[in-house]
C-alpha cells in the first residue's frame, strides 16, 4: 500500500450549487490532473448527453462545470491504496466538508458518484445540514448498470437542481 494526497482542488466557485463527490481520484486522473479521467468513466459522457455538449478538454470541462453551477470534489483527502479500486482505498483521511461548506453556502445540494464516497462522508459528516444524493457510480467498475440507466438517473437529478 502506498500512501497517496488528493493532487488537485476541488472545482467550484461562488455559483457553485451541486457539488459532485467522487470518493478519490483513480490512477487515471492523478495522471491527467483532473476528475473522472478514466477513458471508460461514464461521468463526463453522461453530462455531454444530458447538456448536448462535446467536452474535448480538461479546461472545457471546468469551464463548463463553472458555468453551469456544478462543483467536482472527493471525499477523501488522503489514503493508502494499490490500485484505482474504492475497496482497495485504506487509512481514508477526509477532506473539510465543514470548512468547505461555510465558504460556499450557496451550495444547495452533495451528490455522491458511488456507494464508497456516501458512505464514508455519512459515517464522518452525517450530521451536516444540506440535501445528500445517491447517484450510480460512473466507474467502469459498475458495469451492473448500463450506460442509459445512469443517465437517466444523473438526468432527473440535474434537472431536479441545475439548468440544462
């Protein structure tokens, strides 16, 4: 096991309304510095459906996550892990959703992108007041659910909060 802290910061701002939790970068994207990396991660493909947009670069994609009110983060700050998988992540220090959450109160609502993000957050940040969502995980792991089954699901959710 080899010890590992989060490379990059979260994206949002001020507008920020929906923060998407990741539980912690994969191997992919500590390679690409960016979040949901993995070229078989559904994330940013289901948002291009659901928003109509063609996404080519890391920039584009911030800028578009800006745009729209939606902020990228992970649970998890620090930990050990093998591999890219959430049931190898071990020793899983959090990062400060208190602290994050009092500078950007305009943030309505935390959607986690898997089972291993909501569940570490419930077991440490349980009692913080704001909306928590379950989504799919967009992870080439889940392959239990199809491609449109999640997006479907991830669409309902962005209309329920955000413009498309």
């Amino acid at each position: 096991m080899k010890p590992y802290i989060h490379p990059f910061p979260p994206i949002l701002d001020g507008h920020t309304r929906v923060l998407f939790l990741g539980s912690f970068p994969s191997i992919a994207s500590f390679e690409q510095a960016f979040y949901y990396a993995h070229p078989r991660n559904a994330f940013w493909p289901i948002l291009e459906t659901i928003f109509d947009v063609h996404l080519e670069t890391n920039e584009a994609k911030k800028a578009f996550c800006l745009e729209k009110g939606i902020g990228l983060w992970d649970v998890i700050g620090s930990c050990e892990r093998s591999n890219s998988s959430d049931t190898n992540l071990k020793n899983c220090i959090p990062n400060d959703f208190e602290k994050l959450l009092r500078e950007y109160p305009n943030i309505q609502v935390l959607a986690f992108t898997g089972k291993k993000s909501h569940d570490l957050f419930m077991k440490i940040y349980k009692d913080v007041k704001i909306e928590k969502v379950l989504l799919p995980s967009t992870s080439p792991a889940h392959a239990a659910m199809k491609f449109e089954e999640k997006k479907d699901i991830y669409e309902i959710f962005i209309k329920k909060y955000l413009t498309v």
